[in-house]
C-alpha cells in the first residue's frame, strides 16, 4: 500500500509541474515535497477540509430554508434513521433540477430536490442511506484526502494545519472539481449499498428501497431526456443493474419477498414488501411482513 500511494505522490508531482508550466526545478522539487508531505494529512484536518468546502457548496446553491416544503419532507426522512447519533449530521435540501445526494466528511448531507422528485421517501432514505454508507465506511475520507493530495500539489501546499489562507476559494473549487471527476470502485459501491440495506431493514424501511432506487437511476439513465438531469456521480456508478439484482438477493436471503414490483418512475405503489409493521412512504403506506 505505502508503494502505491508513494507512486501515486510522485505521478502527482509531475501533473502539477506539468499544470503549472513550472520553469524553475526547485519549483518543480517544492510542488513534488508538497505532494508527498499532503500524505500525512489527518483525519481532523480531512474533516475541517470539508467543513470548509461545505461552506462555498452552500454559497454556490440555493439552500431551502426549513419552512420549504421540500426541506420539511427531508426532515421527516432523516427522522427515520434511529441509530446516526455518533455520525453528528447536519442536513440541507439544494433547489436544482439535478438527480443527486451527498454526504461530506463533516457530517453534512445534502440532497437535491431533483432527486426528491423521482424518488418516494422510502428510496430517498435508501439513497441517503448509501451515501452514509460511504461516509461510515471512509470512502468519504479517502476521496478527500486523494483530491486534496492532487490540488495541494498543483498550489505547492503541503498541509492544511495552519493554513494561513491556503484554502482559498479557488482552491477549494479545484477541489470539488477533483472530487466530482473521482469515482467509487465497486467494492465501495456494494458496500454502501449493503450498509443502506441495513439502514432499511434497522429502521423499518422497505427492504427493496435501495433496488427501487437504483431502478429509478437506471431508468432516468436511458432516458435521452433525463440524463442531463442525473449527477455524473449517478450515471457513472458501475454496473448499476448488477448492483440492484445484489441488494435484490441479499434481501430475500434474508427473508424478503417482493410481492408487488415498483414502477421506475419514482412514484409510490402498492404493496411492495411483507415483514412485521408499517411506514409511509410517499404518502402511501407500505406494509411489511417477513415472509416464513
């Protein structure tokens, strides 16, 4: 591993040399010791790193105030996690047209209202649920602190301790640019997946949520008219279809049936799974009964 990542550092340092037409090899020697020195980035600075990006995605969207309907809706969703305490979250509901969730190394949560509408709150929860998954699992972490290792590169930082105002604006927007061009390996995507199938099945959520979810995902994917619509984040998951059959399988393994299949347009239906009590969803109520 330390191989890889010191591999990593020095392809680092010749992009930035590279991307800033540096001339002078000391130079060029400064922006390669910052890529290597970033390396030792801590998990406290990662997470102030974050708060501050969170802050500029704020200024950048139009937050909901808590009296807008769509914010009011979240709120009821997020209320149905029952075991998040330690992960300290804050949330928010961005106004775009956008298909897309996030959920940042602070704690912040942020989903869009583009989502909100093809999604009932059963899938909203699961997605929301996927994006903790990659939070809890440090996916989110380590995306950070990658990005950071690049940009810090590219401004000859090399760390975030006593910045000084090293965390400029523009900075932090090559950051994010970093961040939205990254992906999730496989691995880490049927993680989140499996960890959102616990959240639902831990608090009372309809098991085939995240199946639901990926099928509206997909669904918008072949859409010539929607995938503008879909965050690059969402229409670059891999292997969508395999993912939905996996969560698919895990939940009747664990003794689920699908009794009345959900349509792909996000909208609620009938009866979707059997087990012990009942939610809403979507202003519809879906029971749940465990099947022998």
């Amino acid at each position: 591993m330390k191989k890889v990542v010191l591999a990593i550092a020095v392809m680092v340092m010749m992009a930035s040399c590279s991307a800033l037409k540096l001339t002078n090899q000391n130079a060029a020697m400064q922006a390669g010791a910052a890529a290597v020195q970033a390396l030792t980035i801590s998990d406290a600075q990662i997470a102030n790193l974050c708060k501050e990006y969170m802050v500029e995605q704020d200024k950048g969207n139009t937050v909901l105030p808590a009296s807008n309907d769509y914010s009011k809706r979240l709120s009821r969703i997020m209320a149905r996690f029952k075991n998040i305490g330690n992960l300290n979250l804050n949330y928010a509901v961005y106004q775009s047209k956008t298909v897309n969730a996030f959920a940042s190394g602070d704690g912040s949560v942020r989903v869009y209202t583009g989502l909100m509408d093809v999604m009932n709150d059963d899938e909203v929860f699961a997605v929301i649920g996927h994006e903790l998954g990659h939070l809890i699992n440090k996916d989110v972490r380590d995306a950070y602190r990658t990005a950071y290792l690049v940009v810090a590169a590219r401004y000859g930082i090399a760390a975030i301790s006593d910045v000084g105002g090293a965390i400029s604006t523009g900075f932090l927007g090559d950051l994010g640019q970093q961040l939205a061009s990254a992906a999730y390996s496989r691995r880490q995507e049927t993680q989140a997946d499996e960890t959102a199938f616990q959240f639902c099945i831990t608090n009372n959520v309809d098991p085939y949520a995240m199946y639901h979810a990926l099928n509206v995902l997909m669904s918008l994917g072949s859409s010539s008219s929607s995938q503008g619509q879909l965050a690059q984040m969402f229409s670059t998951h891999p292997d969508t279809a395999k993912r939905a059959a996996h969560i698919k399988d895990i939940a009747e393994a664990a003794g689920y049936h699908m009794t009345s299949p959900k349509n792909n347009t996000g909208t609620s239906t009938s009866t979707t799974t059997t087990t012990s009590g009942s939610n809403s969803s979507g202003g519809k109520t879906i029971k749940i009964n465990k099947k022998n």
